[in-house]
C-alpha cells in the first residue's frame, strides 16, 4: 500500500509541474483574483507578434520549469498590443488605457502591482537575454514595501538618466553620420553599448556596421566583419539569428540597402 501511495504521489506531483501558467488578459478581474488569493499582479506588456524581445522573453522565461515552480506566486495578466493578430476593438482599446496609465513606451515591460492598493512595486523594461533564473531573481528582488518602492523610484530615476543620455548620444550619432565621420559615431556607439552583452552586444555590433556602410558604402569587408560579431553574440536567438544572417546576405551579395534601425533588446521596441 506505501508504494502504491508513493506512486499515486509521485503522478500527481508530475501533473501538477505539467500545468502551465494562466494568464489573464483583463487587468481589473487579476486585480480582483490577486486580492481574493492575496497574491500581486505579474502584467506582461508585450507584442507577441512583432516584437523580438517579447518573444525572446516568452520562450526564455515565460515557457520556461524555472517560471512554471514559481507562476502560482502571481496572478499573471498579458496585455498584448499585436500589429497583424486579431484583437476585439474593446480588448484593444482597454490595453491602450493600460498603456497610457502606467506609462508603457516599450516593448516588453513587466510590472508588479499590490493587487489592493493597484500601486506598481516592480519593474523591467526590455529584455537582454538573461536566464530564466537571472531574471526571476530579479522579479524576486522587488519587495512590496514602502522601502522597496523608494528603491524602485530610484531605480527607474537612474533608467530616465540613461534614456536622456541615450538620446543624446544618438544625436550626435546622426550628426556624425551626416558629417561622414565614422570615428566619431563609432565612439558615441560604443559609450552607448558600453555595458553590452549577450543579445545586445550583437545589436551593437550590427548597428556598428549598418553605421560603417551608411558613412562609407565601400567599407563592406570591415562590415561583414562586424557582422560576424553580431552573429557569434546573438547565437542562440533564432529571431536574431535569422534577421542578422538576412542582412549579412544583402551586404556579401552587394545588395544592402540602409536597413531600418534596429531593436535593442535591452529596451524593447
């Protein structure tokens, strides 16, 4: 009888770990669950069908053992904002109102939000590539007490500084193309991407050489070297992967055209 027991056990373990994560699309009924269960609210702003780093999220994180142990933790809502999908106009039109409520200008962020009192305790925007375990830890690291949204005021005050400085480094980025200075716009680049890793150190790398072949079409060995580097860092990353060799193609073949300027997966879209 033990081992029946023991058995009968082990199955229902396996089938509870087979259960994926719920997620809500409607913000106020999570509120109202995450009250209920007193659990906070996980909101995954995202767009699933057009936006890499959401994608990368999802298949990283969110489909990931790491997040299946650890969803019960949260009532998970994901507010989509699709381009091609289908979506009901009311649907559409309640995640605008999230979005402009909360603030959202990029793709992905994830909040945590006190399901009673509705205030936001944590916060990431884009997504860089880590680990389900690296992000997690950091989804864990957003404690719901006054302390811990000070800290998190702090936190997105230090994002605003970088975001400021950002823009201004891509200003001079512009003026240094107009002037056809590559060493200039190289050195504003690189202080941008200056903590750069993973698939963001070959987003770097890419617009390096997007860059380099809007200054200097000629430069197309130098450019495919870079290219290359590009590559070698978002191994891995199938979407990445495949828009970069895309690109990579168009410059060996003499094909290239100034392509669109790409997405940081640090920030989103």
């Amino acid at each position: 009888m033990s081992s029946f027991v023991s058995v009968l056990a082990l199955l229902i373990a396996c089938a509870a770990a087979a259960v994926e994560p719920v997620w809500l699309t409607d913000l106020d009924a999570a509120k109202a669950k995450g009250v209920k269960e007193n659990k906070p609210v996980l909101v995954d702003f995202t767009g699933s069908d057009w936006c890499p780093p959401c994608k990368a999220l999802h298949k990283n994180v969110f489909e990931s053992a790491a997040f299946a142990a650890v969803a019960s933790r949260y009532v998970l809502v994901e507010l989509d904002y699709p381009r091609t999908k289908p979506q009901a106009p009311e649907l559409k039109a309640k995640n605008r109102e999230w979005q402009q409520k909360f603030g959202i200008t990029g793709f992905p962020t994830v909040l945590l939000i006190d399901a009673k009192s509705g205030d936001v305790f944590g916060k990431t925007v884009g997504f860089g590539g880590q680990t389900a375990k690296e992000y997690l830890d950091k989804l864990a690291s957003f404690k719901n007490t006054p302390e811990g949204k000070a800290a998190l005021g702090k936190e997105q005050d230090a994002a605003s500084a970088r975001s400021a400085k950002n823009r201004e480094l891509g200003q001079k980025i512009d003026a240094a193309i107009k002037a056809k200075d590559f060493k200039a716009a190289e050195a504003a680049l690189t202080e941008m991407y200056e903590d750069a890793s993973g698939t963001r150190e070959g987003v770097f790398y890419y617009n390096k050489a997007r860059i380099l072949l809007q200054i200097d079409p000629t430069a197309k060995t130098q450019a495919l070297k870079y290219l290359d580097d590009a590559l070698a860092a978002v191994a891995g990353d199938e979407n990445m992967t495949k828009s970069f060799r895309a690109y990579r193609q168009k410059v060996s073949t003499g094909t290239n055209a100034a392509p669109k300027a790409s997405v940081d997966p640090k920030k989103g879209a």
